[in-house]
C-alpha cells in the first residue's frame, strides 16, 4: 500500500495513470492475478496491490514505479525506461521469492488452519494449536517442509477482534475474564499489553498485526482475544485471514486526518473491515452511522456475518426490529444485563453486580459489558460462565488500568480515565453528572494531532456538566507539532463561546501538576474528573498511594 498526496485537481488523472501502469508491471513480472485497489480521500490516496506472500518488499518497490510512471505520464515526461525496470523488479522478485513458503501457505490453507509470516517467524495454526518456526534472520522466511508438519497437532482456536473508537481495550478485558472463568486460557493483545493468562508478556501498544501474531503464536492460549486498531487496519491490514467473531463497539471522531480518513463514515467502513472474515460480527445499535454504513457493506456484498446488536435502550427501533426478525441482542432491561434471540429472554446478571460499571452509573462500562456478552456467546461461551466472569472482573488499576477508577477521600469523589476524544469525554460526564456535586472540578488538555474542531470538542461535551474549575493541562509529549498552550487555548476559546466564565480557569504546565492541583482545591461533596493521557501510570500511582493513606481533601499532597 503506497499512500501518496496530490492537488485535487489532477487526482483522477493521476490515479487513472497509476492504475494502468502498475497493472501493466504487475503483467509484466507475471503477476496477473494480482488485483489493484484504490481508496481516494482528499488531497490524496491509498493505491493498493497484491502479490504474492513471499514478495512483499518487492511488490512496494513495483508500487512505487508506479506511482513514479503515473507522475512522469501526467507532466508529460517519457518516465521510466519500461525495459530496464521490469528487468530490474524482476531479479528483486526472484531474490524474494521463496517457493517453499508459497508451498507451506497452500498447505495451511488446504487444512483450513492460519498461517502468518515475517522476519521474526512463520507459524500454522493458532494458540495450543499453533507450530513456529523461527526464521534464520531478517531476511529469510522460516518455510519448513509441510511433509515434515503433524498436522494431526496443528489447529486453530477460538479467536475474536475487538475493535471500535472507545471501550476497545476494556472489552478484551472483559471478554478474558469471561474465558478464564469458563476454565481455558485466555490470550490477549492491547494498546496496553500482551496477557496470556494471568502473565503480563509485554508492555505497550500491540493492537497491530504483530500483537496479534505473538498471542496466536503462544501454545499455551486457548481463546485468542485480538484488539485491532484502526491505524494496524489501514497500514497492514488485518492480522488474521478469519476469525470467529467480532465486534465494533462504537465510532467517534478522534484522529481525522490521518491515513486518509476524514469523517465518520470513513472509521466506520475501516472498523467494519473485521465483519469481512468472521461469521458472527456484534455491532452498537445505538451508533447510527455505524448502523448505516454496515447496512450499505451488507449491501455491497462485503459482510456475511450474522449480526448481533447490542444497547443501553431495549426500546431502540434497530433492537424492535431485529428481535422481530429472530435476530441476537444484548439489552440493558430493569437493571439486568439480558441477552435476548427472538422473544426470548435470558438474564445474564444485574448490571450493577459487574463492578466496572459502578453500580450502573458508568452507562459505557454497561454498554462493554453487553458487547462482551454477545462476543461470548458467539463463540460458545454459556450464560453462568459469562455472568461469572463479568462479576469477577473488578476494572482495579492493575486489571484495566486508566480506565474508569473511581476514588473517594473524605466525600469527595475522584474519578479517573483515559477519555481521550470528545466521544469518551460525553461518556464520562455522563457518569459524573449521575454524581451529586457541591463542585465539579475537571482537568483537560489535547494531544497535537487531532484537528481544532476535535479538540473544542472535549470543552463541548464537559460544558454540559458545568464546571466551576477547569484545569487546563499541557502534556509536552502530546504536542505533536503545535506549540505549548494552542491545544489548551482552544479549549479555553470554545468553553468562553459556550458561556463559561474566565474565572473558572487555570493552567499547569503537566498533567500531573494539574492532578495536584485538581486535589489542592477538592473538599468534602466534591466531583472532580481526571482524565489521563500523559502520565496515566504515574496519576494512578499516586491516587492508590493517596487511598492506602485514606487521605482527605485539605491534607498536604506527598511527592
């Protein structure tokens, strides 16, 4: 995939050019099965070609002699010597080139099990039932011969995507304590970590392919849980060729501009990729634009899946009527989590009893918790377990850190999350405006890439809880191109534009400074919201530190 930016006026040209010349090259070093795509946006576009597994870094180098012939032909230019380069994309592709490892891929496929490759390993196979074969170095696939492969022990296990713009890495963690309370192994990849089991392997962000890969590639995983971001979807694609469920938990605008998308639409068609390769896809049927465009990739023939929709209003005309037609739901209904097929109804439990959801206060912790019902019950997970697993799990700093940790120091409630768009914003102060509040503190500050109108978006969905004191943070690793106090600027302007008095204003130079700052100033009745980005470890750190020592408001701050 070769992203590339051009005036709008010559887009068509350009991509008409592009696509004749790499069809022509892909004919020429015979490649004439492989198929061309093109996603436009404005400004520019993805171009998209096939090859074969063992090519990859050849195809790139095929791509870009394209794109530069398209060029040339558009100004005028004679371009590229043909010839010469196909003489020259030819000897890389036979460099590349690694029969053995086309031989091993169609062996798999015969089988029906997965198969994956880079420069770390090649595996068939998934989790328990997975063989790896290290590769020899970085530039030479591991390709054994399948006559010599037990494919008696070679197998697949069940495997899920989490995907969606809030409530993802949540899910996953659901869903694994769900697996563990069902007696198998669960094995996962996040934004945060690689868990098998109870083992934390890794640390960062592995929503991507290779995240994926490494928990597919641990035998000791029995149920596979694959968070999939966006960005590892339109850089890599997906990870896995199928799977057996999936779910889009939500869209919400947060990182326009990047890779080419620009609108809601645009998350929801790359979110929806992963209902291409399960049988089984849960979908938020209170997200209408999400709704929408599953209905037109329905439409395009690009989603087969069985759907199962989920929401917080068991009256949402999308739950009437897919019920009616004998469809899957997952329902908040009289306090209970209820998983409904047709008229029938099962409660699962009481919303209240899964801790996450803060005795039903925090509505996007009910909404995880329905996803991960339907997620469950696709892949043969039954009720008892399901309900038993949602209870055990408590959403503590240590399971699910950043995400929804509510606080209490002498009456005053302290709310901390990783609410980092404007969407998950709306749903925090959903849960805090369930609160009784004397006063309603927040801090707030932005990372550098988002767009202006993402960030003023965090200033209009807290504005509706009325602040009296706004902390204004500024994150220096989260700058990203813009300079100290433009992020945090913005926000000031739009809260001024909603009515906002000047006085309820402050400002700190770290998102830490601005936590001390939030607590200097609570007392007894207070609500104050926090959320984390920054320094995410080191603020809950200190509010575990603050609640072993059953600090209370007006007491001094320890460093």
């Amino acid at each position: 995939m070769l992203d590339v930016a051009f005036a709008d006026a010559q887009g068509d040209a350009l991509v008409a050019a592009w696509e004749r010349a790499a069809r022509r090259m892909l004919s020429e070093v015979g490649w004439r099965r492989e198929v061309t795509r093109i996603r436009r946006f404005p400004g520019g576009a993805s171009l998209f070609i096939s090859s074969p597994i063992d090519c990859l870094y050849a195809a790139t180098e095929v791509n870009e002699w394209a794109w530069s012939k398209a060029q040339s032909t558009v100004d005028g230019g004679e371009g590229d010597d043909i010839p010469a380069a196909v003489h020259v994309l030819r000897a890389r592709i036979a460099k590349e080139a690694s029969p053995e490892l086309l031989k091993l891929c169609e062996a798999a496929a015969e089988r029906g099990v997965m198969f994956a490759t880079d420069y770390k390993a090649t595996s068939v196979g998934g989790g328990a039932g997975s063989q790896v074969y290290q590769a020899p170095d970085q530039h030479t696939p591991a390709a054994p011969d399948p006559a010599g492969i037990n494919w008696k022990k070679v197998r697949d296990v069940p495997t899920v995507l989490v995907t969606g713009s809030n409530g993802k890495t949540t899910t996953v963690r659901l869903l694994a304590s769900i697996v563990r309370a069902w007696g198998k192994v669960p094995g996962l990849c996040s934004t945060d970590n690689i868990v098998v089991g109870d083992e934390v392997l890794d640390t960062g962000d592995w929503s991507g392919p290779m995240g994926a890969r490494a928990v597919l590639r641990n035998r000791r995983v029995e149920t596979a849980i694959l968070e999939t971001a966006r960005g590892g979807i339109l850089r890599r694609g997906l990870a896995v060729p199928r799977a057996d469920a999936a779910i889009v938990t939500n869209i919400a605008e947060d990182h326009f501009g990047e890779w080419g998308i620009f609108d809601l639409k645009g998350i929801a068609e790359t979110k929806l990729v992963v209902g291409h390769v399960v049988p089984r896809l849960v979908v938020n049927a209170e997200d209408r634009v999400l709704v929408e465009t599953l209905i037109e990739e329905h439409q395009r023939d690009r989603i087969h899946a069985d759907i199962g929709y989920f929401a917080l209003d068991p009256s949402h005309p999308v739950i009437v009527r897919h019920l009616a037609r004998n469809g899957t739901a997952a329902i908040w209904s009289g306090g209970n989590l209820v998983f409904a097929r047709g008229a029938k109804r099962t409660i699962v439990c009481p919303a209240a009893a899964v801790p996450v959801t803060l005795g039903g206060l925090a509505r996007f912790n009910v909404a995880n918790a329905l996803g991960a019902i339907l997620l469950a019950s696709a892949i043969g997970i039954p009720k008892q377990a399901i309900a038993e697993g949602l209870k055990r799990f408590k959403g503590t700093p240590e399971e699910n850190p950043g995400r929804g940790h509510l606080y209490e120091f002498g009456g005053c409630k302290v709310l901390v999350d990783f609410a980092h768009n404007p969407h998950g914003m709306r749903a925090l102060v959903e849960t805090a405006r369930a609160m009784p509040a004397k006063r309603r503190i927040v801090i707030l500050g932005q990372a550098g890439d988002r767009d202006d109108e993402s960030i003023r978006g965090l200033a209009r969905e807290t504005w509706p809880w009325r602040p009296d004191r706004v902390i204004l943070k500024e994150m220096e690793i989260y700058l990203r191109g813009r300079k100290p106090g433009e992020s945090t600027g913005l926000i000031k302007d739009e809260f001024l534009k909603l009515g906002a008095s000047d006085g309820i204003f402050s400002h700190a130079e770290t998102e830490m400074a601005a936590v001390r700052a939030a607590l200097a100033v609570c007392q007894e009745g207070d609500v104050v919201l926090l959320p984390t980005h920054a320094e995410r470890t080191a603020v809950i750190d200190l509010m575990e530190s603050l609640s072993r020592q059953v600090w209370l408001p007006g007491q001094p701050i320890p460093f």
